[in-house]
C-alpha cells in the first residue's frame, strides 16, 4: 500500500463469509439499488464481489482539496474479459510494459483506472500517476508497525494523524457533540479499529495512540465517564418508556461489557477500547430503524 495516505482500509471477506454474525448482518441490512456502472461491469466480465471477492485493501489520501484512493483487490477474475472490457474505454503503458486500463464513471467527474499485477490481484486508482512513479518508502515502517498489531484480524481502519474524525465529532447533532473528546481525539496520531468476527457477536477494538501521557490519560478518564454517563441514562424512567425495549437492553449488554484500557508502548501511549456488537443489538437497532423514528428523535434530542 502506498506510504503516503492517511486511512487504511482492509477486508477480509472470504474469511468473513463464514461468520454467523456476518451472515445475520447481511440479512439484517437494506439492500442498495444496483449501481450502473457495476451493472455494466458485471454483465460484460462476469465478477460478482459477493462471490469472487475474496480480500481488499484501501489506501486514502485526504488532502484540503483532493482525495485520492488506491486499492488492491485478491479474488477470483476472468482476466481476459476484465481486461477486454477496460480496452474499449483506452489504456495507458507503464515503463516496465504494465497496461493500466482507464475506465469513465457515471458519477465521478474523471476516470477510475485499474491493471493487473497478478491473474488473482488487481490494483485500482482513481490517479493515475500512482502507475507512473515509485513507491515512496518513507513511513513504511510505521504503517508496518501498526499493521502487525491488527494481524489476523479480517476487517479494520487504521488512520495516521487525522482531523476528519474529530471534526466530525465536533459537528454531531445532538447529544453525541462533544468538543472535549473531539479536542483529545485531534492530539491522536493514530487510531486503528478493528472487527473479528467471534459466535454470533462482533468483538471491536479501538485503539488511540499519542506521544503524551496525558492525552491518553484524559481520554480514558473522559470515556469511562461517557460510559457511565450512559448507564445511568439508560435507567432514565422519561427514557425507558420512548426506547424500544430490546434496543435498550441491547445499549446495556454493550456498555457493561466495554473495557477500557490504558496501554504504555514506551515511546506511544494508548487508550484501548474493547466491546461487543451482539445479534441482539443488531436487530433491535434495525428494528427502531424501520419504524416512524418517533422514538428516535426524542432520543437523540435528549
């Protein structure tokens, strides 16, 4: 992956195809209308990502301006028809003779391109010049580093010295605003989540890393108190009777099972946060979804 982008986002889904959670989310979620693009794609090569899919790996670059994606797909492709059918739109050559395929978009304003590196690994940009130059090797090690923690683990988000969570954070309606938090989690320089897949739940850890001490003594602290916070609040008698009844002992069963920890690396410090995402929670959480949203507002008004 390249060494320049702030987010990371790996899946490993032929691993997670076997979960039972998984399979119970799939079930639970809405199911999007067919993008055209990939409706075209589909019907000329045959790749189904549900299907032959098996992992991939997502590099963002988030600039004031621009953003930028590369990605490395593994699965199983008909090369031949893939590659037929990014030819009919052009291509570009590399210096080492590598074809890079330049395919338009409906909704993106300029053109996505992918090549082959291998008949089961293709790569996808939505630059071209990440075909053209060398790899910067600058800030590997790092990525490594943070890499090797989450081995294993079939599905996580690793960020390096971002502000976008924070901001948005910041911006929360109701009562999920939180400066205070939103001001400790800009002083991390990383932050990784990860998902595996255990049973019928989801375990999650979260992870903030940062150079002070402090700042991770202050989220710990902050965080433990927004848990107990929420405890207390789900107890409320007002709230009790506008929260669905599963949902809420859904909320409970997470938040009494949350551990959060404080971890020295020596030269980083870090706040470690573990819970679990249940059967229960999930399918409470759909319910509530698909009804008026009555009970839903109160809440998030409070």
């Amino acid at each position: 992956m390249p060494a320049n982008g702030n987010v990371v986002l790996f899946l490993d889904l032929s691993s997670l195809r076997s979960s039972p959670f998984l399979a119970r989310l799939f079930a639970l979620a809405p199911q999007p209308a067919q993008d055209s693009d990939y409706s075209q794609f589909l019907q000329a090569t045959g790749f189904n990502y549900e299907r032959d899919l098996d992992r991939v790996a997502l590099s963002i670059d988030r600039q004031p301006q621009t953003q930028t994606v590369f990605a490395l797909a593994e699965g199983h492709f008909d090369r031949k028809k893939i590659e037929s059918y990014g030819a009919q739109f052009g291509a570009l050559k590399t210096a080492d003779g590598r074809t890079i395929f330049a395919v338009p978009t409906d909704h993106l304003a300029r053109k996505v391109y992918f090549t082959f590196l291998r008949d089961d690994r293709v790569a996808w940009a939505n630059d071209s010049s990440y075909f053209f130059q060398p790899a910067a090797k600058a800030g590997w090690a790092d990525w490594r580093e943070h890499f090797s923690r989450v081995a294993g683990t079939p599905v996580f988000v690793i960020l390096r010295q971002d502000a976008g969570a924070a901001n948005a954070l910041a911006e929360a309606p109701g009562g999920l605003r939180s400066p205070q938090l939103a001001t400790l989690l800009s002083q991390l320089q990383w932050i990784s989540i990860g998902g595996k897949p255990e049973g019928n739940l989801l375990r999650v850890v979260a992870d903030g890393e940062a150079a002070s001490e402090n700042t991770t003594h202050q989220l710990k602290e902050l965080l433990s108190g927004l848990v107990a916070i929420a405890q207390i609040g789900l107890n409320d008698v007002k709230l009790r009777k506008q929260l669905d009844p599963d949902l809420r002992q859904g909320y409970i069963d997470l938040l009494n099972a949350a551990e959060i920890q404080q971890l020295d690396r020596g030269a980083s410090k870090s706040v470690r946060v573990i819970f679990d995402i249940t059967p229960k929670l999930l399918e409470a959480a759909t319910h509530s979804n698909t009804s008026d949203g009555t009970a839903g507002a109160n809440v998030h008004s409070r």
